[in-house]
C-alpha cells in the first residue's frame, strides 16, 4: 500500500542524516497508521456481533412475535443484554480516543486504604466476591481518586473474572512509592503474553473471555490512565499460579 520513500544514502553528510530521519519518522507514521487501521477494524467487529444479535431477535419478534408470546421474553433479554454490552464498548473506545490532556485529571491528596476499601467496598456489592485487604502501610499520595478508583477495579473485575479464589489487594509502601496490589490464584498469564496484554483488543484466550465477557479493552484503558495520572501500572504472573497487579504512585512527602 505504501511506497517507501527513499533518500540516496551515498554519503555521511548532512544530506545523509536527514535522509535517515526522514525514513525513520515516515516508518513510524506507517506504524501508528497500520495500529490504528488494526483498531477501527477491531472495534468495529466487536460491535458488529452484538448488533447481529439485535437484528435477528428484533425480525423475529417482528415477524412472529404477536402469535408466540413466549418468544417475547428471550428476544427481549438478549436485546437488552447485547445492547448493554455495546454500550460498554462504546464508553471504553470513547475513553481510549482521548488525548493525553483530554483527562482533566484532578490532582489532590488521597490515603491509599481509604480508597482501597471504598472501591472494595462497592465492588463487593456489585459482584458479591470474597475479598480480602490488607494494609501494610497506608500512605498519602497526591492523585485523581476516580481516575485511580476506575483503574483499581479494572484490575479487580480482572481478578474477579480469571480467578475463583478469594482476591487480595495489599496497601503498602516500598521506598519512596506507595504500592495497590490486587492478587489472585487464577488462571494467570503466559509469559511470552506479558506485554501484550496491554494492548487493545488482546486477549489470551478469545474463547475463554468471550465466555467472560470481556472486550480486550480493560488493561489497555488501565495503562492510559496510570500514565495520565503519573502511575506506574505493572502485572507479574505464572500461568496457571496467578496474578498480581500492582499499581505504584510515588508518596507525598508534604504529608
Ligand atoms: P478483558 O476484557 O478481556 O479482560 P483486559 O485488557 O482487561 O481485557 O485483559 C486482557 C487479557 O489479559 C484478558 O483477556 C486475559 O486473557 C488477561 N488477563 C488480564 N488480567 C488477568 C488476570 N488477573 N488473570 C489472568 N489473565 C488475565
């Protein structure tokens, strides 16, 4: 599709020089266009099945709905279903397509176990799993709570979805950061898949999450908003042996 743009190379001169940035800057542009058709692809897939599914049940109920009335009921619960997941979608692209200095990120001081055991709080409400916290040490550090509320229970919908044991998240601190870390004994990651779970879309076992219900989208969106808030975010795991996440904020030293 592209033609590499190539200038003469014959000597180390100037002339040289910007030839190599040029080649480079344009490899570059070619990368980022290729990850972004790979993405509108991606996500347009994604919503094209749940809108599969609406369209069949709703020719359905409206070429027999009016004689079975018991069609009515599952048409209507995986119209909904499907379009709840659609709109779960939408919302996770909308917040990827932000730019950095779109976040309208809201600095201010938080104590980690606080915020650990009000996200915990209502996670546990909403998804009635076991969970245990510790708190090693609590510290103060300067964050956007929703923004670091949001990403902590990604990583606990996370350890919710690929583990069946308790979940434990440890508040502490080590040097001069303070430490969420989010543990489970599930199924864990690859290795080799580490890094690449962080990209959009990526999933290590499409069977498996589907089932679960995920887009792919969780870790990806985690990551944007660590950096928007000047988190680190980082995943140990053994496969089979599972996963901690953790999520490092460096400590207020005013506090
Ligand atoms: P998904 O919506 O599929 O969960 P994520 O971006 O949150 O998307 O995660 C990407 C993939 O990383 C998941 O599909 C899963 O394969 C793997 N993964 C993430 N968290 C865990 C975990 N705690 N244990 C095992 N695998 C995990």
């Amino acid at each position: 599709k592209y033609k590499q743009i190539a200038l003469p190379k014959q000597s180390k001169d100037e002339l040289y020089q910007m030839g190599e940035t040029f080649n480079e800057m344009i490899a570059q542009l070619k990368r980022n266009y290729e990850k972004q058709e790979q993405f509108v692809s991606n996500a347009s897939h994604e919503l094209k099945t749940p809108l599969t599914v609406i369209e069949s049940y709703a020719s359905l109920l409206k070429r027999r709905g009016l004689q079975q009335p018991e069609l009515f009921q599952e048409s209507v619960e995986a119209i909904h279903s499907e379009a709840i997941r659609m709109k779960e979608l939408t919302q996770q692209l909308l917040l990827l397509a932000r730019q950095e200095d779109q976040w309208n990120v809201e600095m201010k001081f938080v104590h980690l176990a606080t915020l650990g055991e009000e996200s915990i709080r209502s996670f546990k409400a909403a998804f009635n799993r076991r969970i245990e916290m510790k708190v090693e040490q609590d510290v103060v550090v300067k964050v956007d709570e929703q923004k670091l509320k949001q990403i902590f229970y990604i990583l606990m919908e996370n350890a919710h979805k690929y583990s069946e044991a308790p979940i434990i998240v440890i508040v502490r601190r080590e040097a001069d950061k303070g430490l969420i870390e989010v543990k489970d004994e599930g199924v864990g990651i690859p290795n080799e898949e580490l890094s690449k779970v962080f990209d959009r879309f990526y999933r290590v076992d499409k069977a498996r999450t589907r089932k679960t219900g995920g887009f792919g989208l969780g870790l990806s969106l985690a990551k944007e908003m660590a950096k928007a808030i000047q988190a680190d975010l980082t995943l140990e795991s053994v496969e089979g042996g599972g996963t901690t996440a953790r999520i490092s904020l460096k400590i207020d030293k005013t506090h």
